[in-house]
C-alpha cells in the first residue's frame, strides 16, 4: 500500500511548480487530489497529467475568494467523499521593494493570499470535514520568513507571519489536525524565475549542495508530512534549502 492511500487532498496553486509537483507525489502515494488555480484552462491540463477524474479535479478561481475557496472544498467531498489532506500553496509577490516605499495596496493583497487566504481555506476544510474527522495541513512558507529579506520585503514578512499562523493552529487544531510548514530557498519555477533566470550558476554556488530546488524536492517533503510517518510532528516549519540558509552571517 501506497503511504496515502484512501486519503483526499487539495491543494492550492497546483497548475504548474511546486502546487503541481505536490499534488502528483500525492497522486503517486495514493491520494485523490483537487488542484485550485485561477486558470481554467492551465488546470485542466494539470489533472490530465495527474491521471485525469479518476484521480484529480481541478477547481479554478482566485486563492482569496471565500466563495471560491467553500467551492472547492465542497467539490472536493462531492467528488471524493472526504478531505484528509490540505496543501497552501497559493502565494504571491506582486511588491517587490523596500517596506517603507512599497505600495500599500500591493501589501496588503500579499498578505490577503499569502496569510489570510491560507486562513480561510484551513478554516472551510475544518468546517467542511477536518474538525469532525481529523487531518493534515501543510503550508508553502519560505526561507524568506526566516529572517530579513531584502528587496522581497513584503513576501517574506508574509511568509514569516505564515509561519507563526502554523505554530498558532498547531496548537488550535490539535489533536485532530496536525499542521506543519515547509520552508524552501529558490526552487526553479516560473514564480522565482527572477531570482535565478541567466545567473544561475552563481546562484547556486551560495549553496552547499552546488544546485536549485527543483518542485519535487519540496513535494517528497510535503507527502511526509501528510503522512502518518509524521503522525508525532505539528507546528514545525521544515527548512528545505539545499543548506543555504547555513551560509547566514558569513561574508
């Protein structure tokens, strides 16, 4: 038997990089899944690489729309008949630049998808079946909440509040729902295309292991920790970052 076989799980942002990459390690280890993104057509492709209905469905609309977020969880009980398993990964970066001269507006809609809209979808699977039956949270933070993040400022605050939003529902949801996050540095996607796109030798030479992240080194994270072989792990953020985040402090 697959780790997850029997269990259920959405996960959000899952047409393309990490979301994706997750949401087949989950297919693969035995789990149904719902992939939300804003794209009709980009879904649809998705879960016709994940296996098609028998595996996946895919719901589109827009990561911090409360009504598209009860959709897709009362889609995903209709379908599969429960949901054990919820995966934030939606996130955003539309505001790059220093907190003091970022525009506000682009802030606060980081914040609203990056931390209130990982709330809210933790709230309807709670409401909708967790609370009663128990469950799994995974939320995609970043190292960049790990500490000061110049030139991201406002993402990473995002993800360092995402980070405490874990350990606080940790503590919340427990017994029934353990919830954990991952951590990752640059992982090679379109979303952080910027960050290595024609220099990415000398990036990767600031990492002990030589290389990028790729999706699937983020998604066997994920699985673990939706797994039961996690069943004694809540409110931990697991830094995955090729060793990274070691080199802090050194010149």
């Amino acid at each position: 038997m697959e780790r997850l076989d029997g269990a259920v799980a959405l996960v959000t942002g899952a047409s393309r990089g990490i979301g994706l990459a997750v949401a087949q390690r989950l297919v693969d280890e035995g789990a149904k899944v719902c992939v939300t993104a804003r794209k009709p057509e980009a879904l649809a492709e998705a879960v016709a690489a994940l296996g098609g209905e028998e595996h996946a469905i895919g719901v589109a609309g827009k990561a911090d729309d409360p009504e598209h977020q009860e959709a897709a969880v009362a889609a995903t009980i209709a379908a599969f008949g429960r949901l054990d398993l919820l995966v934030n990964n939606a996130g955003i970066n539309p505001a790059p630049g220093p907190l003091l001269s970022v525009d506000l507006g682009a802030v606060r809609k980081t914040f609203e998808v990056n931390v209130i809209g990982a709330l809210c979808w933790i709230r309807a699977a709670h409401r909708a079946w967790m609370g009663e039956h128990g469950g799994a949270v995974v939320n995609i933070a970043s190292v960049a909440g790990l500490a000061p993040s110049p030139g991201i400022a406002a993402y990473g605050t995002s993800k360092a509040a995402l980070i405490s939003l874990t350990e606080q529902l940790a503590i919340e949801l427990a017994p029934a729902v353990r919830v954990n996050a991952v951590a990752p540095a640059v992982v090679k996607t379109v979303f952080a295309a910027a960050l290595y796109d024609g220099h990415e030798e000398k990036v990767a030479a600031g990492y002990p292991l030589r290389r990028l992240g790729v999706p699937e080194d983020i998604a066997g994270a994920v699985a673990f920790l939706c797994s039961a072989d996690a069943a004694w792990i809540t409110g931990h953020t697991m830094v995955i970052d090729g060793g990274v985040t070691l080199n802090a402090g050194l010149a």
